[in-house]
C-alpha cells in the first residue's frame, strides 16, 4: 500500500504538465500588465512543423520606433549575454509568408583601391580603421583580415591600441598590461571632463597627476609585448604614442629592448604624438608617464610606415549610434594624423531586436556617424557591413531572427543614401538560418548564444571579407584620389607638431 508522501512527486509533475498543457493554449500576443506572454510548445521537438510550410521571414514594414535615447538603449543587449527571445508569430503553416527581398552589396571603394594599388606600386602606406562591437573584440575577424593584407600588400604591426583594454586578458595579436591608477572616460562614461574629450577609439585616458615629490614608482604606466600569433606582428618597427595637450614639464619613460629614454611631451593641439622608432626592432615596450596636471592619454600604434596598417576600435554592446560621443574636433585631430583610406562600420547585434518593425531611427542616427567619418577622413571609402545572421528560438526552434532581414535593408538604405560602400555578411554567411549551421558545425563556428562567431567562425569571415575586397580590387570601377607619398624613414624618435625632435632611441647591438 502506497503511501500519501510516496504519491506526491507524481501529483506534482501531473500538476505542472496540466499546467503547461493549458499554457500552450495561451493565444500569442497576450498581455499582462503591459508585458507580453510567450506562449508554450509543450511537445514543440516532437511535433516539428513542415519544413515546406515553414514561415519565412517577414518584409520591413510595421510603425515606427521611437528614436529617443531611452528608447534606443533599451533595444541594447549586452554582447556576453544570451539572446533575447524573438517575438512569436501565429501558426500560419497553409499560407507561408514570402521570404525577405535579398539585399545587394554597393559599390564605393574607389579611394580605398586606390590607395592599395599605389602601396602595391610603391610601398606606401594604406590605413585602415575597423569599427565594431564584441563581433570584432580581442581582434577577432581583424586579426585574421590584417594579416592577410599584410601578406598580400606588406606591412606589420598591430595598428592602434588604447591604453587600457577588457580584452587585455585573452587578445592574442598583442598583450598589454596597465597600473591600476589610471582614469578612464569611454563611450558610456556619464560624464566626460573637458579636460578629458574622448578619443578616435571612444577612450580617454588620465594618467596619475604627480606630486613634487613622486617616484618613479608612482607614475602611471602601461606596457605592450608583440604578439607571436601572426609573423608580421612580432617585433615591434614603430610606435605612435597619442595624447592631449598639457604641461611642458611631462614627460614619459620608454623603454624597449631594456633601455631607458625619457622624453617630453610638447604640442598644445587637441591631439599629439610622439613617434618612436627602437634602433631595434622590440618585442616589447613600457611607457611610465610622470605628468604634473591633468592630461589626457589615448593610445599607442604600433605599425611601419610602409604597407597596410588595420586598427581595431571594438567597444562591447555599442550598436554605433554612441560613437557621436566622440568629439567631432578629435575625430578630425585624429584624422590629420591618420589618413585613413577605408572606415569600416560593423555594428548590429546590439539593435537588432524582433519587436522593431522599422528602423528609420536607426539609419537616422547613423547617418550622423558617417557624416562625421566622412568629415573627419575625407581621404576615405566607408564600407558598411550588413548585419550577420542571428538566431532566435520560435517554436521550439532556432530560426533566423525576424529582425535581421530589417535591420539588413536599413543599412543597405543608409549606405545608398550616404554613398557608402555596402557588403552584405548576412548573405555571405549563407542567408536563412546559417547561424544554425555554424552553430551546429563540427568544429563550431559560434557560439551557443546563437549570435556571436567564436576564432574559427572569425577566421572565416576574415576569409569572406577579404575575398570581397580582393574581388573589388581586382575590378575597379575608378581610379580615385591619389593617395600621399609614403613617410621618410629612419631609427629616430620624433615627436610632431613639435619643433624640434625627441633625443633618439639607443641601439640595443
């Protein structure tokens, strides 16, 4: 004879499959107090539905979303986290909706492709600056893409790299530590001094004021190791350091290769650099800044004056309309030293979201971003990369997100309208639901969150990035602006706009 406790186990599943049961019966779009209710699919991986009866995505149409700051941030989602659930759709398996309109590449790249063709010619340099979110964090994709433009046009280095980093931990093009005493402002820092505007890279950094009576032990100081991941980057031909305007009296220790050199840091411009060039190529480099009021520091680049130099601007859960936090004096202080040749703009998985139907705000607010890019490096293409695919769970099932296909066609519309390049990831990737597919690969190409590549689906779109612009090289539409001649060379240390140069680096022979 059973028992009343030995019955209670099996009350209680049957209480909780009941009531699932009854869920599943929930209509979809019910509310409660404003929040929607996903409806259950108690036996959603037994009963799948037929895949030729399968809805396909819907068309960008709906009204529209709000633009204000409020608004946009709550479409945000973090990069570490997992996806949020797409908004679920009625079963209409007798009448399946038309797929979604592909969405072309656009031409635009005639002043990067020249540049290239003159640095193949010559061996000048060609600059490039990749903006993005976690998608391109610890320089994944870039590494992969600098490496091989490298390979194929020359150059070496890292490119720019902020002070300090999150990736600092787990980048393998190049390793960086950092004392504890510095002052960051970035992109989502409440407030920015004036003292302090942000940097090319949405940095600012405040190195520890010094007292009379400070130590060397008290400066703040950041230190860089070549990484040995790729053979172009594992010495150390040249370093920019980049930093505000301040006191005549400041100045920062370098030392490479075991040997110390002070130099001051003159120039009163928005934006400076010092310009370091070992007698020896290093492996590694410390700068320790002894400075005496408040002065802003932003990076290094690491880089030869000849072939491709990539930089790497990633900044975790930016969905790139922020990037207008950045001064647009600094972007244009930056862009006077830089000449860039080609801006990347590769953003989306931190907007997209399936509850917005229309995404005119978002091509408002980044047209901004590149009207400013265009502004600041006018000596640039722009290439937009369309958002990558991105899987959401419906029916039980993980399916292209119905936001992608949306967010895809505003971009194409905001490089049209911009007269930007456009390259379509999504497509690339293989179009519907080739998240799954990667996700599902052996070996993996991503991640179990169904929007994030991991180094091998990395590698493989450097791979499908570079093949693009290979096959943009390979048949030009126009010649474009003649690209500046290459920099002289030479083991100096030189600091510009100052007027005279910084004492010279000693030979570690």
């Amino acid at each position: 004879m059973s028992s009343p406790r030995s019955q209670s186990p099996f009350l209680l599943v049957l209480l909780i499959v009941s009531l699932l049961a009854g869920l599943s019966f929930l209509q979809p779009g019910l509310t409660i107090g404003g929040t929607a209710l996903r409806p259950v699919r108690l036996l959603a991986d037994v009963l799948r539905k037929d895949p030729a009866a399968s809805q396909a995505l819907p068309p960008p149409n709906g009204p529209a979303a709000p633009a204000d700051l409020a608004a946009t941030r709550a479409l945000m989602v973090d990069s570490a986290a997992a996806p949020a659930a797409a908004a679920t759709r009625p079963d209409s398996a007798a009448t399946p909706r038309p797929r979604a309109a592909t969405v072309a590449n656009l031409g635009g790249l005639d002043s990067f492709l020249a540049a290239l063709r003159q640095t193949k010619a010559t061996g000048s340099q060609t600059r490039i600056a990749y903006f993005g979110d976690s998608m391109i964090e610890g320089d994944l994709i870039t590494g992969d893409l600098r490496n091989s433009l490298q390979t194929a046009f020359g150059g070496s280095g890292v490119g720019y790299v902020p002070v300090n980093s999150i990736t600092a931990e787990f980048r393998e093009t190049i390793h960086q530590s950092f004392s504890p005493n510095w002052r960051e402002y970035n992109l989502v820092s409440r407030q920015v001094p004036g003292t302090a505007p942000l940097g090319i890279s949405g940095h600012a950094f405040l190195p520890r004021v010094l007292p009379e009576t400070a130590g060397p032990a008290d400066t703040s100081w950041v230190q860089f190791r070549a990484g040995q991941q790729f053979a172009p980057l594992r010495r150390f031909v040249e370093a920019r350091l980049f930093y505000g305007p301040g006191a005549g009296a400041d100045e920062v220790l370098v030392t490479t290769n075991g040997h110390q050199v002070p130099h001051t840091l003159p120039g009163t411009n928005a934006v400076n650099e010092l310009v370091l060039r070992p007698g020896v190529p290093a492996r590694t480099m410390r700068l320790a800044f002894a400075t005496h009021a408040p002065r802003p520091v932003y990076g290094v680049s690491f880089e030869s004056p000849q072939g491709v130099v990539l930089d790497n601007f990633s900044f975790r859960g930016n969905s790139g309309m922020s990037l207008t936090r950045i001064p647009a004096q600094q972007l244009v202080a930056f862009g006077n030293l830089l000449d860039y040749r080609l801006v990347i703009l590769h953003y989306g998985v931190n907007v997209a979201s399936a509850s917005v139907k229309n995404y005119g705000f978002y091509e408002r607010a980044m047209t901004r971003v590149v009207d400013r890019m265009q502004r600041a490096f006018p000596n640039a293409s722009i290439l937009i990369i369309g958002m990558s695919d991105k899987s959401s769970r419906i029916d039980g099932e993980f399916v292209t997100d119905p936001s992608v296909p949306r967010l895809l066609a505003a971009q194409q519309r905001l490089a049209q309208r911009n007269h930007a390049a456009f390259w379509n990831l999504f497509e690339a990737m293989g179009g519907e639901n080739s998240m799954v597919s990667w996700v599902e690969d052996a070996p993996a190409l991503a991640n179990r969150d169904y929007t994030h590549v991991n180094s091998r689906g990395a590698h493989k779109i450097a791979g499908l990035l570079y093949a693009y612009l290979q096959g943009q090289y390979a048949n030009p539409t126009a010649a474009g602006p003649k690209p500046k001649p290459a920099p002289a060379t030479g083991p100096d240390s030189s600091a510009r706009p100052a007027a005279s140069p910084a004492p010279d680096e000693p030979s570690s022979r």
